[in-house]
C-alpha cells in the first residue's frame, strides 16, 4: 500500500491567499484526521471524519479554515484567507476504523509557509 | 480532559547505552496509550500502544513501554540505541474515542 498520501509536500503563499492541502487516505480506511504541528503548540487535531461525514471540528481555529471529505479516497484542507500564523505543518491520518484503539496511520505531511 | 506530560524536551545518549523517554497521563477514565516516533521530514510512525492486558508492551526496532497506572507513567525504553534511532519521540493518549492527545515531545539525539 502507499500509505496516507499528502499534495502538496510545500507549500509557499502570501498573506491573503487561499491555501488548499490533499489527502488521499488508505485505500479501506474508514476515519481520517487533519492535524496542525507547529513548535509553539505542538501536534494539534484539527478535525475528523467517519466514514466520510465530519464529527468533530472543534480543533479548527477559526472560520477561515475549511474541511471536506467528499469521498472516501480524498480530502481537503482549506485556508481562505490564510495568514502568517497558519505556517505549520499540516498532516492527514488515517485509520482502519471509527475507534479510539485503532493505529493511526501518517501521511508525510504538508509544509506550509505563508509570507 | 486528558493530558500528557513529557518531561525532556530532549535526551543526548551515546550509541549502544540505554534511553529511557518519560511519558506521564492525567485522566479521569480509562486510556489507552501509544507511543509515536517522528523522523525528520517524515509524518509519525506508531512504535507501540498500550490497550488493555501485560503492562508490558513491545514495539517496533526494540523498544519497550510499561503502563503505569498508580504512578500513571508510560515510560518507553530501549537497552541499547542506534545512531538510526535519533528522532522525535511521542506519547499519546485516548479515552476510547478518536482524539488522540499528544505531549509536547521528546528529541532523542544519538551520537557515537
């Protein structure tokens, strides 16, 4: 399997522009989650789906930070307008099932930097 | 709320000599632990997790963890380290639902 694949790797943007990062979880996974890393506040979750339908969003900072799953095979993050302080790196996870013992499984992350 | 404290924002350790990385859990219900490792410019990998049973748990490239529930520790060892090894190091915890509530982490640094 290819694992949790994540586009685009980096990402360079000026203040005020829209930023959309992608997911493509697990082929058969069930669950994927967003989460921000940043040094200051660490591995934060942002949101996550089940089965496609979001469940939980209360990680998401502020309205302008946006999230679809309109399938099973694809996801995206959407920062509209973004802002210096969205620089982080932003990972996409799945796992197997909707339960809180299952493995996690990474995606190698997205690398974003707004100037 | 659930909560992890990772005490060492980083371990330096010789190559071959043992480590261990101090995870500590607040929690009013019954959690499952996982510890996660991070290489650089990679996304994390789980290395092992605690759900029930042997307090004892084995995980991937020898490492080991024992649950802690009086001292409510999850401490994760390895008896002798690799240069391979150096990497950031997480705990985790969940209550049984999704969330997954990580520590701040922990910076192995393996040199020879």
């Amino acid at each position: 399997d290819a694992g949790v694949i994540q586009s685009p790797r980096h990402e360079v943007t000026e203040m005020g522009q829209e930023v959309t990062l992608r997911c493509k979880p697990i082929s058969g996974h069930n669950s994927l989650f967003w989460y921000r890393q940043t040094m200051m506040r660490g591995l934060e979750l942002l949101i996550y789906f089940n089965n496609n339908v979001p469940i939980d969003d209360s990680g998401m900072p502020e309205d302008r930070f946006s999230a679809k799953m309109p399938n099973a095979s694809f996801s995206t993050l959407k920062i509209q307008p973004s802002e210096p302080r969205d620089s982080a790196v932003y990972f996409c996870a799945s796992s197997l099932r909707p339960s809180g013992t299952d493995t996690q499984y990474f995606g190698p992350g997205t690398r974003l930097t707004v100037l | 709320a659930q909560s992890v404290t990772q005490l060492d924002s980083q371990v330096p350790v010789f190559e071959e000599a043992p480590v261990e990385l101090r995870c500590n859990y607040s929690s009013s219900v019954s959690v499952y632990l996982f510890w996660y490792v991070q290489y650089p410019n990679q996304g994390l990998q789980l290395l092992l997790k605690y759900l029930s049973g042997s307090t004892l748990v084995k995980g991937i490239n020898g490492f080991e963890a024992e649950f802690n529930k009086s001292q409510t520790s999850f401490h994760l060892r390895k008896p002798s380290v690799h240069i391979s090894d150096t990497a950031e190091y997480f705990c985790a915890v969940s209550d049984g639902f999704q969330k997954l509530v990580f520590g701040t982490g922990t910076r192995l640094l393996v040199s020879p």
